[in-house]
C-alpha cells in the first residue's frame, strides 16, 4: 500500500534550502505536506530539519503532525544465529 496525496506541489524557498511542499486539505482544514526525507529517503542524518521547520513556518503551519518507526523496512536473511555468553 502506498501513500497518495492530492494537492497543490510548490517548494518553498528558506535560508537553509528548498523545502518541496504539497498544500492539500482534510476534512475541511488546509493541510501542508512536507515530507522529512524526501522523494528518494534521506538518511536521518542528511535531512535539512532547518529548512523543514523554516518552510512549515513560512507556510503558517501553527501545529506540526509528525510520524516515526524504528526500525528497517529491508530484507532480512531468513536465518537466525543466537549467542549465548
């Protein structure tokens, strides 16, 4: 299952760099989509949370939603090797 969103694509200029953005609404209420890692999954240490925050503050976002999972979403060997000490 992937994630679609419908809306307005913009980027927003900030001092830190360009934020790619989509404005779109729920259920009623204008909603800015910035996604933290971008199109092609910045590791965490990569991502420009400066200019994430810049560009949700220029767009007047006055609450922040934000989602995280630990953990790797890739494929892992079928085996597994326990150590006791």
């Amino acid at each position: 299952m992937g994630f679609c969103l419908e809306g307005m694509a913009d980027e927003i200029e900030t001092p830190y760099g360009k934020v790619p953005v989509a404005f779109t609404r729920m259920k009623g209420q204008r909603v800015v989509f910035i996604s933290r890692h971008g199109d092609g999954h910045l590791p965490p240490h990569k991502v420009n949370y400066r200019a994430i925050i810049s560009a949700a503050k220029k767009c007047g976002a006055e609450q922040v939603i934000s989602t995280n999972a630990v953990g790797s979403m890739s494929s892992h060997p079928k085996w597994l090797h326990i150590f006791a000490d």
